[in-house]
C-alpha cells in the first residue's frame, strides 16, 4: 500500500501528486461520506420525532391513568404504573437529549467540512497553496 497522500490517482488513472492528489483523495472521501452523513442525519431526525410522540403519548397514558384511579370506586393502586410511565418517559427525554446533540455535533461537523472543502476547492483553482506545504 502507498503511503497516505504520497499520490492519488485522477479519473483518468494518472497519478495526481502533492496538494492537489490529497485535495482530490479529501474531496473524493468526503463525497463518498456525504450520502451515509446524510442517511444517518434523517434517521437521527425521525427517531428524535417518533421520540416526542412517544413522550407525548406516555404523557397522556399517565393522565389517564390517574383519572381513572381517581374515578374508580374500589380502591386501584395504579401509582406504580404511573411511576414507571414517567420512569419510562423520563428516559425519553434523556435519550431524545443525546440524540439532539449527536445530531448537533453532526450538522456542526458536515458544516465545518464543507467549509473546508469550498476552501481547498477555491485554493486548488487559484494555485494558491498555505505556507509549508509542497508546491506543485
């Protein structure tokens, strides 16, 4: 195996040295990553949704629960259950926390390689190269 970012190789199958064999390799990865970010991004975004409704649904479970304790005249000891909904439904809200900022990490990132791509496409195109780094 070569060594990374000793050269990559073009479309055409020539070798691309430098820079701009790296640029490529970087591009060539982060496009192939980009669909798979994206794919988990929107299941992150359906689960965190499907969570709400969950959270809203025990919500309305715990409710009722308690107005049909309240109703019934032979005394239902249903508070265990209903503590175990807001048990439940407060590991929800934790795991919808988490997910939230996995999702935020995730949006932050995608953000910041795309900066950085916009940034060696713009330095690829006017030759312009950072200090300490091969020239052409």
């Amino acid at each position: 195996m070569a060594g990374a970012g000793s050269a990559a190789v073009s479309g055409a199958g020539t070798p691309v040295a430098g820079p701009a064999g790296r640029d490529l390799f970087a591009e060539g990865l982060l496009e192939f990553l980009r669909p798979a970010v994206q794919q988990l991004d929107s299941h992150v975004h359906a689960v965190r949704e499907s969570q709400v409704e969950l959270r809203e649904q025990i919500d309305n479970l715990a409710t009722e629960l308690c107005r049909i304790n309240e109703d019934q005249k032979v005394a239902l000891d249903l508070d265990p259950y209903v503590k175990k909904l807001l048990n439940a439904r407060r590991r929800v809200v934790l795991v919808n926390n988490i997910l939230q900022n996995a999702q935020e990490r995730l949006r932050r990132l995608n953000h910041s390689v795309a900066k950085e791509t916009v940034r060696r496409r713009a330095m690829l195109d006017s030759g312009v190269y950072p200090p300490g780094s091969p020239s052409k």
